[in-house]
C-alpha cells in the first residue's frame, strides 16, 4: 500500500506488527461508561484497529450489552487500587501479543483525534506518544485544554511539582517500556502513572506529541482524582525517597514559571468559564473494588 493510499484508507489501518490495547478498569455501567463506549465505536466505524480489554469485578450482561467489541478480564482478589487493575490488564494484553498500550478511564472520552496519534505512535514505535486533551463537564461540555509541556526539558522538573506536562487521556506508550520499567508502583493509589512517566523520562524514552484532540478528561463529584490532599501526601512520599538534587528548586520554579506563561490562554478561559475546575468530594477509598459493583 502506497502513502497516498494508506492515508485515504485511515489513518488507524495498523502498520505491519503493531497491535495497540487499550485497557478500561469499570467499577459499574452508568451513563458516562456508555458515553465512552460509543466514543470506541465510532473510532471503530472510522476504521481504528485496536483491542479494547475491560478489567472488572464482575462481568455479568450490562457489560456485554454495552461493550459488545471488548475483551473482558475479572479481576484478581483484594485488587489494591485502580492501578492494579490496570497492570493486570496490560500484562494480560501482552501476552496476547499487544505491541502498544493505552488505557481511558469509564468516565473519559477518546476523541476522533485518537486516530492521529495512532498514526504517529506507528510511525515512532518506540517513542511515548500524546494528544491534546480537553476538561469536559459532567454534562459533556468543553471548557478548556489541559495544559501540555512539549518540550523534552523540564518534563521531569514538571512531575516533581504535581504538574504532569501530559495526561494518560490520549496517549501510547510501547510494551517496552511497561516492560522494562517494571509497571506501576502500586503503593500509590493517585500518582501511580506520574512516577511511572518519570522513570521512562529518566530511562531516556522519547516523548512526541499529536496537535489532534484525542480525549477529553471528565471532572465529575465523587472521582478518586479529585482528592488533592492524598495526592500531595503521595507526591512528598515520592519526593522523600528521591535523592536531592543541587539547584533543583530553582530549576523547577524557572520550568513552571515558563509552563504557566506558556499555557495564560488556557487559564484565562478556565476563569470566564461557566464550569468549575474541580467540582469533586475527596474520596479516601484505597480499593479499586471495595465498594462498588457493576
């Protein structure tokens, strides 16, 4: 197939070898679950090749009815966080033969923009590869970008600082560095995929970004992200078990000072919007499955 060829036929039609997952931990089926599955179909209807793997508590019909083209996998026993679950679904993945892995929250969305990174992270399979993302609503309305840091300089600074310069809404990353990295550090129940992405800066993996709008990241009440008090517990757990580094302060306030000037277009909207930013109770709960069922 010829380069003007693939290009009219989609973007998504999978390069020879690469097969991409996309892992969804579900707690139960509601109405931004549903949302989320039509968001997969139409990626699909468009021609997007990709394994979509649900982990959950119990399977049962509503998920079958709802995600008729998904892979289901139950969860282990005494399952310890949302993270967990994703590691067991990457891992069953994989040895499926998965070359590429993703994974979008019940609540989130993947956008028609996917299909661009799809594209790219074919083209640079080793790399860590990222859309732009938006804040939506409860109600499904837009109010803003999430801010991005692009450059491959002060990516790590970011991280320390609780500022991730990217999101895992829209993003790819290769078996490999799942692999070599050793998955998530499951004792962190919020900031799990921060530590990870600092790893894989730090091991020198290559970060590329899409300029297309690949997902939209959900601020809903009752989401276990919204608890800002235990994540920054966390993050100074992290940061305790780092080794100091010489001017590192300084450095860090130099590298937000440039992201937020960077990114005044996205919070001066933010501030006219009509949405608040956080409209979330703090959630303590320590279990993916604790408590809820499908």
């Amino acid at each position: 197939m010829n380069a003007k060829t693939r290009e009219i036929k989609n973007h998504c039609s999978p390069a020879s070898g690469y097969r991409l997952g996309i892992v969804t931990p579900i707690l139960k089926i509601d109405e931004y679950a549903r949302e989320l599955a039509i968001s997969l179909e139409s990626l699909r209807s468009r021609g997007c090749v990709f394994t979509h793997l649900i982990v959950h508590a119990s399977a049962g019909q509503p998920l079958q009815d709802e995600f008729p083209n998904a892979k289901l996998l139950q969860e282990r026993e005494h399952t310890h966080g949302v993270y967990d679950a994703l590691k067991q679904g990457f891992d069953h993945l994989i040895k499926e033969g998965i070359t590429h892995l993703s994974w979008i929250n019940a609540d989130d969305l993947l956008e028609d923009g996917f299909e661009k990174v799809v594209h790219l992270s074919e083209k640079s399979t080793d790399a860590i590869v990222s859309g732009s993302v938006q804040w939506i609503a409860e109600n499904g309305e837009s109010f803003g970008a999430v801010p991005q840091w692009r450059i491959r300089w002060g990516m790590r600074e970011l991280f320390h600082r609780n500022i991730p310069p990217f999101t895992q809404q829209g993003m790819i990353f290769p078996k490999e560095t799942w692999a070599a990295l050793g998955g998530f550090d499951t004792k962190y129940e919020l900031i799990a995929d921060s530590v990870f992405w600092d790893k894989a800066l730090e091991a020198g993996y290559e970060v590329k970004f899409s300029h297309a709008l690949a997902a939209s990241y959900r601020i809903r009440r009752g989401q276990l992200s919204a608890n800002q008090a235990k994540a920054a517990r966390e993050f100074n757990d992290w940061h305790a078990s780092q080794p100091e580094k010489q001017g590192a302060g300084i450095l860090e306030t130099l590298i937000i000072l440039l992201f937020r000037v960077q990114n005044t277009p996205i919070y001066i909207r933010r501030f006219f919007s009509n949405q608040k930013m956080i409209t979330s109770k703090a959630v303590e709960e320590g279990s993916f499955h604790k408590k809820n069922q499908i």
